[in-house]
C-alpha cells in the first residue's frame, strides 16, 4: 500500500487528479469507476482543468459509477449519476456512449444488478477505481455487515451512512436508506485502486483502519489491506497523528 499525504483537500486534488491523468495517458482505453460525495469534489475540478488546458484524448476511455441510491434518476439532484455529469462529464469532451451508469430508477433492480455486472464482464476488471471513505468504513455502500455480496447488489445504506448523507438533502427530502452497489469482488480485482480522505471526520476511520489489523466485514476499508495495487491520497486532518511519518515515508507502508 502506498499513502500520499498532502497539506490540505486542495492539494489531494491536484495529487489525484495528475494520477488519474497519467492513467489516462498509459491507457488511453482505460475503464475507470468513478466515485461521488463531498471529497472527489476537488479531485475532478482539478481533472477538468488538466484536460481542459491538455491535448490528452478522451475518446476511447470508459467510465463507470461505484454506486446509486435506488429510487432517484439521473435528473434527481442527489443521485450519483446526476453528480457525475455535473462534476465531471458534462465539463469534459466525453460521448455518451464512454459511461455507464446503475438506474437507481429501474423497474427490477436485481435485473439491473445482472446487467451491470454483464458490463463490468464485458470490459474485464476495472483499469481504476477510485473511491472516498464512509465514517464506517464502507467502500462504495458494501456497509459493515455480517457478510458481503462480491458482486452488484442492492444494499441497506447503514444508518450512520444515512446520517452523514443527510447534509446532501433538503430538510424535506428522505436519504434513502437503499443503494446498488459493486461488490468487494471488483474492487478487489481493480488493477489499481485510489481512497481519497480529507477533513477532521475522516481521521478516525483512518487511525481504526492502522491501529486493528485484523480483516473483517465489519470494517469493509479492512479488506483494502489484501488490495495488490491499493494507494491511499489523505490529507494533513485525516491523517492525524500519522502525518509526518506519512510525509516522510513516501514508499510502501506495511
Ligand atoms: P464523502 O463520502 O466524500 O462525502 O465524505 C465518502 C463516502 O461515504 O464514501
């Protein structure tokens, strides 16, 4: 595992966002899942300004999303997809048909489920996969449970994870307490996998993430541990106390 601490969120993006686009230069074809929240929010207005002032080619690349709530559409202001294209695609020369995304709006979420996997199979594993990290430890919204479903499923958002999200909704709006999700199997099997960890609130994920060495499903950010190609972007206040000793071993931390 490899951890880059920056200064300050400011920083993590620029960090990630040049990883993401030496990415796309090494592998103009690479597939990429993508994620959404408040820490990405730097990384892609970053990207966008990197392509925007680059000659790289877009064309042949292929973008997924890790997750969605189910019951909100691609027109809802709170669904990932809708995110995506406001962060990211809608500011980037990217043709429709390069993104795929889960339809928290479909009639039959497990065939949804079925399809999203036929298209995660088609492309092979993920090139990349870049994910923030939930106050529990989630990955995307495989939430700590009892056992995990490898691949797409739908998903019981935890109800500190519902907590945390409220600050996304109006006072009006319901976090929905559903989502389709990939699985620890793709994530697992991601030929490079990016966390990305920035503010106060994040610090102590990352110091249980340190301190317990043990691998459970009950702290999914565990399972990361076994990841072949795992790099951890955090900043100075998610770092915590480690953050000297993070700056100063730029290498492989065991
Ligand atoms: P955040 O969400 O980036 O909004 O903190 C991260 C997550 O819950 O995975």
């Amino acid at each position: 595992m490899r951890v880059i601490a920056c200064e300050n969120a400011h920083q993590l993006g620029d960090v990630a966002s040049e990883l993401i686009l030496d990415l796309f230069v090494q592998n103009p074809e690479a597939a990429c899942c993508l994620p959404t929240g408040s820490t990405p929010i730097p990384v892609y207005q970053a990207l966008v300004e990197k392509i925007r002032t680059s000659d790289i080619k877009l064309n042949e690349l292929k973008f997924f999303n890790l997750d969605e709530y189910v019951g909100l559409g691609v027109h809802h202001n709170q669904s990932y997809a809708y995110f995506l294209f406001e962060h990211l695609f809608s500011q980037i020369n990217v043709d429709s048909s390069q993104i795929t995304l889960l339809n928290g709006l479909a009639a039959d979420l497990d065939v949804e489920c079925t399809r999203y996997n036929q298209l995660i199979d088609a492309i092979g594993n993920f090139d990349f996969v870049m994910d923030g990290i939930g106050v529990n430890g989630h990955i995307a919204f495989n939430e700590p449970a009892e056992f995990f479903i490898p691949r797409t499923h739908i998903s019981a958002i935890a109800p500190s994870t519902i907590e945390a999200n409220k600050r996304f909704f109006a006072q009006d709006e319901t976090v929905p307490d559903q989502a389709l999700t990939i699985g620890l199997e793709d994530i697992m099997k991601a030929k490079r996998f990016v966390l990305i960890a920035t503010g106060a609130n994040k610090k102590a994920v990352i110091e249980r993430f340190f301190n317990e060495p043990e691998i459970t499903t009950q702290f999914p950010m565990s399972f990361l541990r076994m990841h072949p190609n795992f790099t951890m972007i955090l900043d100075k206040e998610a770092c915590g106390s480690r953050y000297d000793y993070f700056r100063n071993h730029v290498g492989e931390i065991k």
